[in-house]
C-alpha cells in the first residue's frame, strides 16, 4: 500500500523528541538557578557570621574605643577591611583607603542600620561583577560604629563557574531524552501501525484504553463499508436481473413479429405483451431512479409544513381507478396532521403504502387510511383486509427487491422496491414504521412523525 503523508502530518517521534528536550533544558536550567540561589544564601550566611565574629572580636579588644589612639592602629590583613565611623557619619579609622580620602558614610544601609538598630548586613557588587563586598557593622559604647566587610566571590561568579558543569550535564541528559523519546515513541506507536497494517483484528491488537472509542469508529466504519458493497453490489446484480427478464420478453415478441412468424392474430396479443413489459421497464426504471436519487442526496430535502390529512386525500384520489380495478375500496379517516417534511416524499409515501394495500388485498376488501395527533406525534396508518405478511418476512420487507410473492408482485405492476423508498424517506425525516399484520386477516404499516412545532 501507498504510503500517503500530507503536507500538515507532523511526525510523532519528532515531536515527542523535542518536547523531551525542551522539557529536559528547561528542568536543567530551573533547577541551576535554584540550587545556585540557595548555596548562595547559605555562603553568604556563613561570610556574615564570621564578619559578625571578627568584629565582635575587635569590639571586645578594644582597640576602637575612646583612650586609645586610633591613628597608631596597625592591622595589616589582606582579607579584612576595617573601618570606624563617628557618630557623624565621618570616617575616623580605615585600615585600606587613608582616612583624608573618604567621604561621609551615614547613608551606607548597614551603617545607619547599626547607629539605629545596633548592627547592620550589607552585600554591594564591587567594580567587576564578579565579586561582592560583604558588609558587618556594629554600633560601639562611644556611639562609633565599627564595620568589618570582606570580598567575595558574587552570586555571578558563583553561577558562571558551574557553566561548564551546567552544559556537560545539559549534553547529557539530552542525549539520555532523545533516546528515551525514540524508544517511547516506537513503543507507542507501535500498536497504532499495527492497527493501521491489520483493519480486520483490530479486536486483537492490544492498544490502548483512550484509544478504544477512536478504534470503535474506524471499526464501524470499516464495517459499514464492507456492507455497503455488499449491498450495492447485490443490489447491481438484482438491477441486472429485474431488468432483464421484461427485455428479453420484449426482444422475444418483437422477433417473432419481425420474422413473419406470429400469425395475424397473435401479433395484437405480441404488442400487448410488448407494451406491458416496457411499461414494466419504465416503472422499474424509475425507482431505481428514485432510489439512487434518495441514496446520493447529501442535503436535507426541502422541507416546509404539510398536512399528511391533505395528502393522503389527494393518494386517495390518484388510486381511484386502481382501487376499482382491484374492486377494494379506500375510506379515510381521521384529522389534519401537521408535520415538517418534504411534500413530494410524503405523497410518495402514502401513495406506496396505499398502493401496496390495494395490490395485497382481496377483491371486496377494504383500504384504512387513518391520520391523527397524538401526544405531540403524528401518526399514518394504512391498513388494510388482506393476505397479511407472514412473521418471518416482515423484517425484510423493506429491503431492496425483497417480495413475499414474486409473481404477485409482478403481476400487480410492484418492482419490490416501493417500501425500500419508504423507508429510506422515513428515516429521512426521523420517522419510525411500525408494521402489525396476520396472514389471512390483513396489515397494518404506521408512520410516525414528530407533529409541526411553530
Ligand atoms: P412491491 O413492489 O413488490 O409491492 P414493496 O417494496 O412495496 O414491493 O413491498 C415488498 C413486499 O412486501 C411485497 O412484494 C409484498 O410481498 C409485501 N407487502 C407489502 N405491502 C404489503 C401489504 N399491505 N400486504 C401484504 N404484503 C405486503
């Protein structure tokens, strides 16, 4: 079989591959980030602590305090810069930066923190982004305050030197997603092929419990197709064959005449006999017609509002004759009865009906055309006193050129496919046939409608 792909198919394992990774960078990134913020917190803790210790220290060893001689302090450490501000903000000690240097420092947060809450944290970028400045300040007896900071590695830093951790782990778990998503998507997608390989066990196939109302409609589906051609491959042979056997007959009369063989007498009786058959071509001819016609209509018929009461009289009037003929007689009964439908399909409905109740009857018997409303339907009834439908065949009756008795059928002029159309023109409009019958007594076929709602 062809493979057929259109140009909107997205391939599953593609899709599924990139999500995967999409998914994966994104988890890697997230959990970077977070993990990052929290160690950071956790450093920055633990710089602010020691800070707090080594000023505390200073505090207690009181180099800082009013007798001694602040300018003769001499700290020589690398890490630590020490500084002591006078209650004025004016820098009085700094063990880095020489004093004449430095401007006022009361707007530094951790240093107004320490003059109004005792002490003061602070953590400023430095000049490269790379390092941070941590700050401690402690407000002393005198009303000094000492501040201790120290520089250390940024958040930036921190971050930037796990960069090539970070992207190592990134090829990683994605090589790890784009197999696990090849071996997913096959696996998945492995009972869909089945499926799609072998339509006639999809029963069999084990698949998957959201998938089961997906594979019940392309089973229904498939079955309906397979009926479908059974049905219009039967129904291609039975047209061959109704169609046949009136066109042999006709071939058969008109070649006797041709051959000078049928005696002066005979050949009123051949043209007869000739006329009958054609009449019974046109009339076979025209239900399929109208059959094919019913089968291919896409659209709803055109519907308007009908009283079924009205048409069933003017049925009644059209079977006039072939009532007398058939020596039955019609009686109509019963109310308007107002229903949404098509007006030429409900004469086509009650007219086969009725005609089916002529054709079946007995000579003096009796037609019942009965309609009426009831609790918001309306109901079509013919009934009538004739040779009724024996039980088993009354399911079939509506089936395409399905007769009870072939000959009599023929010889009343039916093609065995008036209730096919009646059917078919029902279901059309939602209605649904009901059929009671005794053999020897009579039949009854009702039509019900949903009534005309304004
Ligand atoms: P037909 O053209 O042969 O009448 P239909 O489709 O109208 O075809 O009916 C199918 C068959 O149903 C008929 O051949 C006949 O045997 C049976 N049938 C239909 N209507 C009646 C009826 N009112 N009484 C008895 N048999 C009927």
């Amino acid at each position: 079989m062809m493979k057929r792909q259109k140009k909107n198919d997205v391939p599953l394992k593609g899709k599924i591959n990139i999500r995967f990774v999409f998914v994966t960078v994104i988890a890697i990134l997230i959990t970077t980030i977070l993990t990052t913020i929290v160690f950071y917190q956790l450093f920055k803790n633990e710089i602010m602590r020691d800070l707090k210790a080594y000023t505390n220290v200073l505090k207690s060893t009181g180099i800082f305090s009013e007798e001694s001689e602040i300018s003769d302090v001499h700290l020589d450490n690398d890490d630590l810069r020490i500084t002591l501000i006078s209650a004025d903000g004016d820098v009085l000690y700094d063990n880095v930066v020489p004093v004449s240097v430095m401007t006022n420092h009361w707007n530094r947060p951790e240093i107004e923190d320490a003059f109004t809450k005792g002490e003061g944290y602070a953590v400023r970028l430095s000049e490269t982004i790379n390092r941070s400045t941590f700050y401690y300040a402690v407000l002393m007896e005198d009303g000094c305050v000492l501040r201790v900071s120290k520089e250390s590695d940024s958040i930036w830093s921190v971050l930037l030197s796990g960069v090539p951790y970070l992207l190592g782990i990134m090829f990683l778990l994605t090589l790890l997603a784009v197999m696990l998503s090849h071996y997913l998507t096959k696996s998945i997608v492995k009972p869909i092929e089945q499926m799609a390989s072998d339509m006639d066990h999809l029963d069999d196939i084990p698949s998957y419990k959201e998938m089961r109302p997906f594979i019940d409609t392309i089973r229904k589906q498939h079955e309906d197709i397979l009926q479908n051609a059974q049905v219009r491959q039967e129904f291609t042979a039975n047209v061959s064959h109704e169609l046949k056997t009136p066109l042999t007959s006709i071939s058969g009369y008109s070649e006797l005449i041709e051959n000078g063989m049928a005696a002066d007498g005979d050949i009123r009786r051949f043209a007869s006999e000739i006329h009958r058959n054609s009449n019974r071509l046109l009339t076979l001819i025209n239900d399929i017609i109208r059959l094919s016609e019913l089968d291919v209509m896409e659209d709803a018929p055109a519907m308007e509002k009908v009283d079924l009461y009205e048409i069933a009289q003017t049925a009644v009037d059209m079977l006039a004759v072939n009532a007398e003929k058939h020596e039955v007689t019609i009686n109509l009964k019963g109310t308007s009865g107002y229903v949404m439908a098509n007006r030429v399909m409900m004469e086509e409905i009650v007219y086969n009906l009725t005609d089916n109740a002529i054709r079946y009857n007995n000579r003096n018997g009796r037609v019942y055309l009965t309609v009426c409303e009831k609790e918001g339907k309306v109901l079509l009834a013919v009934r009538d006193t004739g040779i009724g439908i024996p039980e088993e065949h009354r399911e079939q009756i509506f089936q395409r050129f399905y007769r009870v008795d072939k000959s009599r059928s023929k010889s009343t002029g039916g093609t065995g496919l008036g209730l096919a159309i009646v059917k078919h023109i029902a279901a059309q409009h939602g209605a649904e046939i009901s059929i009671e019958s005794e053999v020897g007594k009579g039949t009854e076929i009702t039509v019900t409608f949903e009534a005309y709602k304004d």
